[in-house]
C-alpha cells in the first residue's frame, strides 16, 4: 500500500551553486521554486559556509521582490 509521505521526491543540490554566477544562480533557484521546488540539499563541506551565505542572499532579495515580476538581481 503507497503511503504519502511529507519528504520531497526532488531535492536541489547545492554544490554547483559556487561555480555559478549570481544571476545564473538565483534565476535557477527561482525556477526551482516556482515548479514546485520546496526541498534544498546543503552541507558545510560544500563551500565551508560559502553555499549557506549565498542561499541567504537568496532568500534576502526574494522576500524584498515578492510580487515584484520584474526583479533584477
């Protein structure tokens, strides 16, 4: 019997997001996000607290945009 359950079947990694730049990196988290995204992967190890900053960075200017279809970053 298939039970549902509260864990995400798609989780974003976050390793990549160092060799991004920040406009490829937040339109990408953006994406994620607006299909329905709602779990992310993190870990010191991947950037010794680089990836956790720039995920704050993230969330900073998308409360700042929120309505705001014309956010530029």
């Amino acid at each position: 019997m298939y039970r549902k359950s509260s864990l995400d079947r798609l989780v974003l990694g976050t390793l990549h997001l160092r060799k991004l730049k920040k406009k490829q990196a937040f339109g990408l988290l953006d994406n994620y996000f607006c299909s329905g995204g709602k779990s992310i992967d993190t870990a010191y190890l991947y950037g010794y607290g680089e990836v956790e900053y720039f995920l704050g960075e993230y969330v900073k200017t998308f409360i700042g945009n929120l309505g705001d279809n014309n956010k530029e970053y």
